[in-house]
C-alpha cells in the first residue's frame, strides 16, 4: 500500500510540472522577418535567431537582452533591447517588432 501511495504522489507531482520560481522568467522569442537576428544575453548565451523561427529561454529576472542596431556583431556597439520581467512569464515576444521601435527610440 505504502509503494502505491509513493508511486502516486510521484506521478501527481510529476505531471504538475515543475514550481514556478519568482526570480525566473520562461518566454519565446520570435524571429518573423527572412534574416538572422544576432542578440546577446551576457552569462547566458549569444544566440541567432533563425528566420521565421520560435527560441524558448528562460533567465532570471532582471537579464538584459542586448541587439546590434546595424544587423551584425562586427558592425557596430550593442544597444539594450529590453529586460526580463516577471509579466514577460509564457509571452511570445517578436524581436523584430522590438527592434524596430527600440530603432526608432535611439534615432529620436
């Protein structure tokens, strides 16, 4: 009866899925345009989203996501994209979209 009891809660705790942690935060990042998008996420990876592709990442809250404003790592100074917050938790965001309105605010 006790292995019964035990192989339950495991299964109940299991299918739960893990604890949401308060200092963390899980989103997508959505590349919709036809090229690569170089970012930076220092002391997490510099990843290049793909065209017309989906990037699940969790970080802690407060990790700052950095973009180059001329396309390419080579070609110029990283600007701040935008920081993690605990409201961006199980959002889709689209890169391109934010690029291009954090363009618009460094060009004012």
């Amino acid at each position: 009866m006790k292995t019964l009891a035990l192989t339950l809660a495991f299964v109940l705790t299991s299918l739960a899925g893990p604890a949401k942690s308060p200092d963390r935060v899980s989103m997508t990042l959505r590349n919709n345009t036809a090229t690569s998008i170089p970012l930076v996420i220092p002391g997490v990876m510099n990843p290049n989203l793909s065209p017309f592709s989906n990037s699940g990442v969790t970080v802690a809250v407060g990790q700052k996501f950095y973009f180059y404003p001329k396309g390419k790592k080579f070609m110029g100074k990283k600007e701040l994209l935008f920081e993690a917050t605990p409201e961006l938790e199980g959002k889709t965001l689209i890169v391109n979209k934010l690029i291009k309105e954090r363009m618009a605010e460094l060009t004012d």
